[in-house]
C-alpha cells in the first residue's frame, strides 16, 4: 500500500478519537480553537477513510481472478474478528457496568443485529447506531464490499459505472418501507470517489510533487472549516478526496518510512477500540474527581498501545492463519475434484 495513504489513513483515525474525545469529556463543548476544530469537524476522519477504502479496495483487486464470494471471505475475514471482540465488550460493558457507558441500554437482538451489519434503532434512543456506536461506518464499508463483489461480474473497466448504478439504485429502493433509510445517505458515494482516485493513479494521472499538493491540502481544509456537513459529500466528501489525491501525489517524500505504514496498519484497531477506553477513562475521572487533561493524557498512549497490540495480535495473525486455512481447504477441494 501506498505510504502516504497509510499516513493519512492514521491521521484520519487520530482525528476521529480526539473527536470523541471532545465528546466523551466535554459533551463536544470546547472554549478553544483546537477544541472546537476536533468537536465540530473532526468526524471528516470517516469521510478521509470511506475515500482511502474505495481506493484501497480497486487497488487490491485490480487485475485479479477472483470470484465475488472470495472477495467478501476475504474482507470478513479481515474486518469481522476485531469488530466483533469490541462489539462484545463494549456489549459486557453496558450491561454489567452500564454507568461506563450511561447512555446506552443493552438489548441482545440489537447486538445480533449489528454483529451482522445490519442498521438498527438504538436502544438508547440516539440513532442507527450499532452496540459499538463507531461500528456504522462499517455497515455502510459492508455495504459497499458487498456492491464490489457484484460488481466482479462485470469487466473490470466498467466496474465503477456498475457500483455507481447500484448505489443510486439502493438510494431509490430506500425510499420503500421494507429498505432501511440508512443507505440513503449520500456519504455513500465516498467509496466512488475513492475507486475513481485508483483509476487515476493507474493511468498515471496524479502527478508527483509537493507545493501544488499542499495548496490542494491547504484549500480542502479550509473548505471544511467554512462549511459544516448538512451536505456532507459536497462540503466534506470533495474536499477529503483532493487531499486523498494530493498525499498520493507526495508519495516519494513518504516512501519507505516505516513509522506511518504501521501506524496506518494500526488504525482501524484504533478506531475500534478508543470509545471503549475513553469510556473507562471518562468514568475514573467522573468517579475520582480527576482532571480531565490528566485522564486523557493516559487514555491517548494507552489507545495507540492497545491499537498496536490489537492489530498484530487480532487483525494480522488472525487474518493471515484464517487465510491460510481456508486457502487449504480449496486446495483440498480442488485436489478432490481432479481425483
């Protein structure tokens, strides 16, 4: 994977911990600028993701012979343990320790429905939002593996034009009683732009440089300050693109540095996991009569730690030995279908 993707992938999640942070401790009230920056944008990091997923997923496939059911194995494969250990703890959490986590409510149909990406009410009243509330951005990433793998039905030139008709397909099936409203949201088509971005990097369209890039950067941000997300694929889901588009174009001044390609490995773990360890620290201070600053100075190297132990332990060996397994398993198979 590209290097500055992997940096920006670990930007994007840091934004969004220091978002739920504003959240957690101070109900996303902020006298200072910074403050205020990370309340009121600082959930752009899902739209900074949505855009690297798309372009990460046509990446990946692009050029292989591969049948939509591997491809979903695949990504479950990769996505499922990690969200489900967190889905269950913070599951333990609401119902044995409920005032860790005061505002939700346990209720196990709930949970069944958002271990399987399924958009749900709530129980505690705020939403359709999964027992771990950061999950909903996965039901929409599950969503949109979903349409790829569809989409392998078709050339692999025509693939963005086939998941852009589904998608709007969707948003018009939406609007029937049996559909979830969920998908309508247009923050879906964030993974279009992402897809479009690989294309253009393939073809050799994104130029390399540093100044241009970072006018692009510097344009984008300023855009997101200036406008909030009630049209969020416009005011946030460009803007996020361009930046996506322009760390690719400084790719060589990113090559090779270790440091930011794992701390992008560690991402996803790290947005998994930081509600959960917020949460604990937000009940420790609440119940100790603890600085808050104090609190959240323990809580941010604990979720990189955490984020790091989660992805070599859970997502990478998991991943690779249940990877292994099934690809033995075919081979079987394949092996008994010769004999």
């Amino acid at each position: 994977m590209l290097v500055s993707v992997q940096a920006l992938r670990a930007l994007a999640a840091w934004v969004v911990v220091f978002h739920h942070v504003m959240q957690v401790f101070f109900n996303f009230k902020a006298d200072s600028f910074i403050g205020r920056l990370f309340a009121e944008r600082g959930a752009v990091g899902v739209d900074i993701f949505f855009v690297i997923s798309g372009l990460v997923i046509h990446l990946s496939s692009r050029g292989k012979a591969i049948t939509p059911w591997r491809f979903m194995l695949n990504r479950v494969l990769r996505i499922v343990p990690a969200y489900w250990l967190y889905s269950l703890i913070a599951a333990a959490i609401i119902a044995f320790a409920n005032p860790v986590m005061p505002v939700q409510e346990f209720d196990l149909h709930h949970l069944l429905l958002s271990l399987f990406f399924i958009p749900a009410e709530n129980p505690g009243g705020f939403g359709l939002y999964p027992t771990l509330n950061v999950g909903w951005t996965l039901n929409y990433e599950m969503f949109f593996y979903l349409l790829f793998a569809l989409a392998f039905c078709v050339p692999e030139r025509l693939r963005l034009l086939c998941i852009a008709a589904m998608l709007v397909s969707c948003a018009l099936l939406a609007r029937q009683p049996w559909v979830s409203d969920f998908y309508r949201n247009g923050i879906v088509y964030e993974f279009l732009f992402g897809m479009a971005l690989g294309m253009a990097y393939e073809r050799g369209w994104i130029r390399q440089g540093v100044w241009l890039p970072l006018l692009v950067i510097a344009a984008s941000l300023l855009t997101i300050y200036h406008f909030d997300n009630s049209m969020r694929l416009l005011h946030w889901g460009v803007p996020s693109a361009l930046i996506v588009a322009a760390c690719i174009a400084m790719e060589p001044w990113f090559k090779d540095n270790r440091l930011l390609s794992r701390m992008g490995d560690c991402s996803y773990s790290v947005y998994l996991l930081h509600v959960i360890i917020l949460s604990l620290g937000w009940y420790v201070q609440a119940s100790l009569d603890l600085a808050p600053a104090v609190v959240i100075a323990v809580c941010i190297p604990l979720i990189a730690v955490a984020g790091w132990g989660s992805y070599e332990w859970i997502e990478r060996r998991l991943f690779v030995r249940a990877k292994a397994w099934v690809e033995a398993r075919s081979g079987r198979r394949a092996l008994q279908s010769l004999s």
